[in-house]
C-alpha cells in the first residue's frame, strides 16, 4: 500500500516499541533495534515525548496526538539505581530478603547480578510498583 504523498510503502504501525537506553556524557539516548529510531535529551523524563515524536515522524502519523505507542525502556541495573533515587537500595534488599551490602555491589558494578537475582530484584521492584499504583490519598 502507498501513501498518498509518497512511493514509499506504507508503514505498519506497532502497538509497542522498545527502545535500548543508555546514559551519555549530555544525559540519555535511546535506540530501537527493530527499526531505524533513536533520540536523546538530558533527562529521562524529557527523553520520552522525544521517543513518541521520533516513531510518529517514522511511521507517518502527522498528528502526534494520534500516537498511541507503548515504549518499553532496556535498561541497564546501575542506571537505573543512579536516576530513581528515591528508591533506597537497602530496604528493597531487605524487602526481597537479599543482602544490602550485595545489592550495593550490584548497583556500583562491583559485582554482576545473575539472571536468577536479576529476576529477584525486578520481582521486588514490580511488587512495589503495584503497591505505588493503588495507593489513594484521602483529604
């Protein structure tokens, strides 16, 4: 199928896109592997209406209130301990019954984390999260 101002074929649009995130010297750039995008800004939270904007602009949605993307973010276990400060390593080791003093080496990359622990640690996290997400505030 073409568009209608282009020979180029028509592109279908995901539901979902992931996007590889890495930390830079200026602050984050993310890339996608299934297709051609990437973006960066200086914050996580500025890097995400850039990565709706950069797969609207590819895929041909002119407005880009018709987006309606999921992006998953890869990434990597020491960046993200760094950006979500909030989060206090030593309670959520103790939470997911796991060592503090091994959970710090993980997050200062002292120690690699196996997929097992991994998998442990994002378990506690999303247990958290769900926790976070029901919580109501009364007044």
């Amino acid at each position: 199928m073409k568009t209608k101002n282009s020979n180029q074929p028509k592109r279908v649009v995901p539901s979902a896109i992931t996007w590889q995130l890495e930390e830079t010297k200026t602050g984050f750039s993310a890339y996608c592997e299934k297709y051609p995008l990437y973006s960066t800004a200086r914050t996580l939270e500025s890097l995400m209406p850039q990565l709706n904007e950069a797969a609207a602009l590819y895929f041909g949605i002119a407005k880009e209130a018709d987006t309606h993307f999921r992006h998953t973010l890869h990434i990597d276990f020491q960046t993200f301990f760094i950006h979500y400060k909030i989060l206090n390593a030593r309670i959520l080791a103790e939470r997911i019954g796991m060592s503090p003093a091994l959970l710090s080496q993980y997050i200062r990359g002292k120690k690699n984390p196996s997929l097992p622990q991994l998998q442990r640690i994002r378990h506690g996290m999303m247990q958290i999260s769900r926790e976070l997400a029901g919580v109501r505030f009364g007044g």
